[in-house]
C-alpha cells in the first residue's frame, strides 16, 4: 500500500479535533490535560493541531483522561 501524506494529514487533523472537542466538553485547559497525562503542555498543542502523531499507548491514555472510549475518540472519516 502507497503512503498519502495528504491523507495522513488529513487524518491527523481529524484526530486533532476530536481530542479538543472531547477536552473542552470537559471544560479541562490543555495545561490541565497534560498535567494529568504527565505530558508538556506544547505536545497537547500539536496533537490538537496535527502536527503530532500520538503513540496507541499514549491514544489510550488520552481516551480514559477524557472519559471517552478509544473508539470514540478515534472515530474519523476520510475521503
């Protein structure tokens, strides 16, 4: 299978927005996010805007420290 660098992106953004919607439906900061996942501040920052890509450990980790299953947080579609 052929690498997408645009789908990748694409993907990542996706991801992005849905750990910032599911953080701010929990009224949390990112400061106060990362403070509970042992993270900086700056690495929040990035996964929220696609520049980062999270580990499946660390995607775990983010799913219980927002109160929602994996599956949810990671429900994305792209064309």
């Amino acid at each position: 299978m052929k690498k997408n660098p645009s789908k990748n992106r694409k993907l990542l953004k996706h991801l992005g927005l849905n750990i910032k919607f599911y953080r701010k439906k929990l009224n949390l900061t990112q400061e106060k996010l990362a403070e509970i996942l042992d993270a900086e501040r700056s690495y929040i920052t990035a996964l929220e805007s696609g520049n980062k890509s999270p580990s499946l450990y660390f995607l775990q980790e983010l799913s219980e420290a927002l109160n929602v299953k994996l599956k949810d947080l990671t429900d994305i579609k792209i064309n």
